[in-house]
C-alpha cells in the first residue's frame, strides 16, 4: 500500500515541479535533453562527462547540515539544497541523499525538554524565588539520533513536497553490507525506490551502530567499514553502480596541506598516486570522519567507478548552485580521475608563464626585440606548415556549417595576411625597446633619497579569442614587449592554425630561455573556469563577439577585463557637411568591414537635409551596397513608406545593416550617443570646425572622430603595430589598447639608511621634494608580477 503511494506521489511530481522551483533552475529543466541510458562501471576522465551523470549519491556532511552552534539544523541551505536535487531529478536523473544531521536535530530537542523540565522543577520547589542558573548534562549521541531521526526525515520530507517530490528514509549499519541477504534487500529497495521516481535519503542508523573503530580503514574493492556518512556514501554509490558522488563538506575541496595555512593551494583534479603528497588538517568539529576519511572514501567508490567530487556545501555565495554547477561539469571542488593528463593543467600551465614571464621581464629590451624579430621571420619562413594547418581549420568550419560568413573570412589566413603581420610585429618590436623599466617620474624627497616611478609589466594576462588564428602572433608579440606572461584560448575551430603558431612562438622565445612566457590552453577548459583563477591571473582581454565578451565580464568576479561588450558606432552627418566627405566616410564606416566593431550601426542625421541629394545620394549609395536600412522612429514620421522600423536603437548588427535616426541638431545628435551607444567610436562630418570642436568634446567615447571613418579606431591605424583590442572602460587603458596599455607602475625610492623619524619636527632632515628630469633609457629593475 505504501509503495502504491509513493508511486502515485512520484506520478505527481513532475507535473508541479518546474513551476515551484525558481526561474533559474526552471529554465535549466526545460534545457536540459538528458539520455536515459546509462553506462555504469567507468568513472568519468574529465569534469565534462558529469553532465552525463544519471545516477547521483549526494551527500550531506554534518558541517553542511547542522547550525554553526551545533545545535539544530541549518534550514536555509537545506532548502537550497533540496531545490536542486528536485531539479536535477525532474531531469530525469535518479538521485540519492545520504545525510547527516540527526544527532544536532535530536540534541536540539532534547536540550529543548530538558532545560523545559528543569525550569518545571525550579518553579515548583523554588515558589516565586527567581530560578537558578541550568545546568545542560552531557547528551550521548544514540539518544540524540534517535530523538532526531523522525524530526530531520519530516523536514526533508516537508521540503521535497515544495517540489512534488516523494522521499522514502532509508537507516543501515555496518551489517546490513555484509550480511548477503540483507545487502540484496537493501540493493532491491533503493533500485524500486528510484524505479519510482523517489529520492532515497539514507542515513547510518546511530542509534544503535557502535562507536567507530578508530583502525578500521578502507581495503580493496570489496571490503570498507562503513564507520561514517563519508564511507557508507562510497559504498553505497558503487553497490547502486552511481555514476557521480558528490560530498559537500565546510571547505571548497581538497587542499595540499591544511585549508587556512599560508602554502595550501585547491587541488581541482586529485589522482590516486597523489595522496602521498596531501597534509591533512583537523576534522570538522561537529563530524566524525574528516578529509583523510573523505579522500579514502572517494578513492574506493573511484576505483569500483564512480566518478568523485567534493565541494563546499556551506558558503553561502555557492550553496545556492554547488550540486547542479558541478553536474553541468563546471571547475568546482576536487573532482577525482583516474586519467592522468598528458600534459599540464591550467594551473600549472599559468605558474610557468608567470616564472618565465619574470625572467622576460628582466630581458634587456633588445634581447626581447630580437625575439619578436624571429617571430616575425618564422611567420613567413614556416607560411606553407602555417597555411595547410589554416586549411584544415576551414574545411571543417565549412563541413560543419556552424560558422557564419564573416566568421569564417576572420578564420582564413594567406600569404599576404602573414607578411601584413610580420611587418606589424617589426614595428612592435622596434616600439619594445622603451618599454619595460621607463622612468616616467624621478623625485629627490630628501638629500641622498630618490623616489623613481617606472613601468612595469602587469604580470599574466588571459586573452581568449574567436575564430581569429592571427590574433596569436599580434598579441604575444605584444606581451613580449611588454615583459608579461601569456595564456592564450583559442576557439576549437582554429585548433590546427593556433597549435602551429603556438609552437613557432615558443621557438621564438626559447631564443633567450623564456619558452614557457607564453602558453596555449589546450585542455577542454570552459572559459568560466579560466575566470575564476583570479589569484593566478591579473587581466583578462577578450577578443571576439560582444556575446564572448559580456559573458567574460559577467563570469570574471575578481579579474579586471579590459575590453567593450558593444560597438554601437555613430556617424552623425551635421547640416553643414560636405556632400563627398559625407557619402565617402559611411560608405567606409559601413561596407569596408561590418563584421568589426569600429562599423557603422547608427548613421545620424541632421533634420534639414532630409529630401536634400545630399540625402539622396546616401540613399542610393547605401542600396547599391547592399546595406538593409531599419528606420529610427523620428526617421520613419518623415517618410509616407519607411523600412523596417528598428526594434531597438542599441543595436550592433555585425553586418551589412544600419539604422538611420533624424535629429534636430548637434547637441541632439550628442545626447542620442550617450543614450544609445557604448562609448566606443563615434563620428560628425561637417565643415564648420566650431561645431565639430564642441562634438569631440562632448562625446564621452573611447574614440571621437571629425570627418574620418570609423574604421580609423585600430590600433595598427594608430601606430601601435598592433592592439590586443578596443577598451571602452575609463580606468587604465582606453581605446585602442597597444602595448603601454598592457604596462603598469612601480615606485622604487632608493635611500642610505633613512628613517622617518628623521623627518619629524625634532628631526634634522627636510622633506625637498625636486623633480629631477626623467630619463629615456629603461631600467630593467623588476616586475610586479
């Protein structure tokens, strides 16, 4: 009867579920198509194949689930942690719970009666008297579980029917594994249970389980003592044949030495040859396992093949989505593999740039000249190996389909684009050798004490590009000349071009023992992951889609990104432009490349040459080119019959598309820039030089033009030899970004002995403060990074 039920309680669940829960995790169930087969057996090699993850043992460390005053539960993030297991098995996924928490629950109520009889008593035997100070006695820990057994299942039970979801409790000891019959009982219950769509929650029976024996340990495949929640969770997913175990605990994961020392550094992928190398610290006050029994745990279930990942289920900035981050394979916790990489991990890859990085920084600026020259020569010696990899990479974007036109013209290389870059790395190298260790400043503070402010490299930057293969030379050349470290990502459909390019720029280095300054991600890393290294890297630049670029910003929490999410481009042609000068420059700003983010997307005009041939010729020019017209609203009140009125005057359209919008005068045009674009690029065209003065110094843009295409805003096109990209932000660089924009200062004060006590008013020393006149010629005195 009972299981008639259930069953009919599971039939319910997935009719409600998708409207309790709350939109973010709604819109995750409708995305998510997920396969109803699965293949137990294998642990997963890499965090990408959880999202594969059919069956899934959570479970719930007693940190996790009891009250920092070990006293009661902690209900928020138990009600965080229930909506996503909801979630993940409205999905499809068969999910299990194996919790802690009876004995705070218990203790929490049998503190409750005992201080509620206590004061009964005083009252009695103390008449009006005030009460005496209670006493709590000292609470065995069965007594509290079976107090709290009952409470802890009717909250989870209270909390999945928010969702629709039945629960069933399940309580097991050491016996009930290794007696065969009770173990097939067990194995047949769970197997119904999640048949049925029901969330098993399994707890140790503490009640009556024996203490732990502190010698009892984790042997082979087949034998582990199921001592706590950390070991009956193992078990308990390789005898269900569990795809994933997930442990969340109090801290982020498996450290190298203890969370909170100086040294200790997240481990993200632990192997079972590595625990020689870990230090483990105390266990959490309120368990009885620790991180050594958790790891012991996770290498049994790994090698029966379940795939292990443990995580911190108690901070509160990640609780909210630590279990369904880490099924949708996100860098989150410790996850355990059995698959060695064949080469570094990330973070290894990013420590060596950094090491290398300072030793580039400390090259004379000559020396890391001569190794953007030999980049430069290798770009045209290695063309045919660099022209067949690009082949490749064309053929399987044409194949597949996925990539648009103009993305695939940005993926293409030639002969003449790799001559076009070697001249631009020439240049770089030739603006590289007053760089690194410029004084800008020099201040004598005091007789014999002299403050200098120089440049410095910023230390390791991330850049992360689409679909353009010759952004990798352009760019490392840059981080040379600046002296910083580099990690570079790449699309995947320029895998073969940037591997080669990748190699002939580590050749280049190794000419001054630097190879390492410069690396190439090649591991399936998710851009996400790569942002949150913020302890490891110092500047994110994405070069790409405004799409690429907004989801960085949003996922970079600690990493500055220099960069625009936007490039709303205005020409605004005044009543006093030169008809020539008018059709010539939106002709340029539109048609010369409209894929880039310096194109044209919103063409200004002044009111009074509507039905001008100024405007006709404009017309006419723009339809001959091809270009589709979207009509302002202001635009479309003109015409008896309009185009298309433009759903949005923020609009980047990427391609052979514009909106055309009337103003009444310049300061109208102004205010519909800063309403409406993204402070990139922006033009007037007009032969009255009063009124294109006050355009260039209202227009709060990156780039203000008078009467030149907006495809002039290019680092090449400015002499920077080339750009890491366009910034639009107001701090640091801004605009085009060469290489001082990828330079950073230090103060150096240089002094005898000097104290500030000498400078006080019983002191026998003056402040001076002289400004000496700097010097040209770099100082190689360090970096920051």
């Amino acid at each position: 009867m009972m299981l008639q039920r259930l069953a009919l309680c599971s039939s319910l669940r997935s009719r409600s579920l998708q409207a309790n829960v709350c939109p973010r995790f709604a819109r995750a169930v409708s995305q998510t198509k997920f396969p109803v087969t699965h293949s137990p057996g294998k642990s997963a090699a890499h965090r990408s194949e959880l999202r594969q993850a059919k069956r899934i043992v959570v479970k719930l460390g007693s940190a996790v689930v009891t009250r920092g005053d070990e006293c009661g539960l902690a209900l928020g993030r138990l009600a965080s942690i229930v909506e996503q297991v909801a979630v993940l098995q409205n999905q499809g996924r068969e999910m299990m719970i194996v919790t802690s928490g009876a004995v705070a629950f218990g203790r929490q109520r049998l503190r409750h009666e005992i201080l509620l009889s206590q004061s009964v008593r005083q009252a009695l035997h103390s008449g009006q008297n005030q009460l005496k100070e209670m006493s709590l006695p000292v609470l065995e820990a069965r007594a509290c579980a079976a107090a709290g057994q009952s409470g802890l299942m009717a909250l989870y039970e209270a909390m999945f029917t928010q969702y629709s979801t039945c629960t069933a409790q399940i309580l097991v000891t050491n016996l009930d594994f290794h007696d065969e019959q009770k173990r097939r009982n067990l194995n047949s219950t769970l197997h119904e249970l999640l048949r049925m769509n029901i969330v098993p929650i399994i707890n140790t029976n503490d009640a009556v389980v024996p203490p732990p024996v502190p010698n009892s340990d984790l042997q082979g495949v087949n034998v582990i003592h199921i001592k706590d929640n950390d070991s009956l969770a193992a078990r308990l997913a390789v005898e269900m044949k569990a795809d994933l175990l997930i442990a969340l605990s109090d801290v982020e994961g498996l450290y190298d030495s203890p969370p909170g020392t100086d040294d200790a550094k997240l481990i993200d992928i632990f192997y079972p040859g590595d625990q020689q190398s870990i230090r483990y610290g105390s266990k959490s006050k309120v368990g009885i396992g620790g991180m050594e029994a958790k790891v012991k745990s996770a290498l049994w279930a790994l090698q029966g093949g379940t795939s292990v990942v443990i995580a911190n289920g108690t901070d509160p900035k990640v609780t909210g989505h630590v279990i369904t981050d880490i099924v949708e394979g996100k860098k989150v916790g410790t996850f355990f593999s059995e698959v060695k990489p064949a080469g570094p991990t990330v973070e290894q890859q990013t420590e060596m740039a950094r090491q290398a990085g300072r030793t580039l920084a400390t090259l004379h600026p000559d020396e890391r000249g001569e190794i953007i020259c030999r980049l430069a020569d290798l770009l045209t010696e290695k063309k045919d190996e660099i022209l067949s990899a690009n082949k490749r990479d064309m053929e399987t974007a044409a194949s597949s389909g996925r990539l648009s036109q103009p993305l695939l013209a940005r993926l293409s290389l030639s002969t003449s684009k790799l001559n076009s870059l070697a001249i631009g790395l020439r240049q770089i190298a030739v603006s590289s050798r007053d760089s690194v260790g410029q004084v800008l400043r020099r201040t004598r503070v005091a007789n014999n004490l002299e403050l200098e402010q120089i440049t410095v490299p910023i230390g390791v930057l991330l850049v992360i590009f689409e679909s353009r293969p010759d952004c990798l030379p352009q760019v490392s050349a840059l981080a040379i000349a600046s002296g910083n470290a580099l990690l570079l990502k790449g699309g995947k459909e320029a895998a073969n071009t940037n591997r080669i390019l990748h190699q002939l720029t580590q050749e280049a280095l190794s000419l001054h023992g630097v190879k390492d300054a410069i690396q190439l991600v090649s591991t399936r890393e998710e851009v996400e992951d790569l942002c949150r290294l913020d302890k490891m890297i110092d500047l994110i630049i994405p070069r790409g889609s405004s799409q690429l670029v907004r989801d960085i910003q949003r996922a970079a929490k600690g990493i500055p990104v220099l960069g625009h999410s936007e490039g709303i481009c205005h020409v605004y042609i005044d009543s006093e432009a030169c008809i020539e000068k008018a059709v010539d420059i939106i002709k340029d700003s539109k048609c010369d490349y409209p894929a880039a983010c310096n194109a044209m997307e919103t063409l200004l005009l002044h009111r009074d040459l509507l039905r001008t041939p100024l405007f006709d010729q404009i017309i006419d020019m723009l339809r001959v080119e091809q270009v589709k017209i979207h009509a302002g609203p202001r635009f479309a009140s003109y015409l008896t019959f309009s185009p298309s009125e433009v759903k949005s005057l923020r609009t980047e359209y990427g391609d052979l598309e514009c909106c055309i919008e009337v103003v009444d005068s310049m300061q109208d045009a102004v205010d519909h820039i800063h309403k409406y674009g993204s402070s990139h690029t922006d033009v007037i065209v007009t032969d009255n030089e009063k009124t294109a003065e006050q355009f260039m110094q209202q227009v709060d843009s990156a780039c203000v033009f008078w009467n030149a295409s907006s495809r002039f805003a290019d680092g090449y096109r400015f002499g920077l030899g080339a750009e890491v990209g366009i910034s639009t932000a107001r701090i640091h660089a801004r605009g085009p970004v060469g290489l001082e924009g990828l330079l950073t200062t230090k103060w150096v004060l240089r002094g005898e002995g000097h104290t500030v006590a000498e400078f006080s008013e019983a002191g026998s020393m003056k402040y001076l403060h002289e400004n000496i006149p700097s010097v040209t010629e770099p100082s190689n005195t360090g970096t920051v990074m």
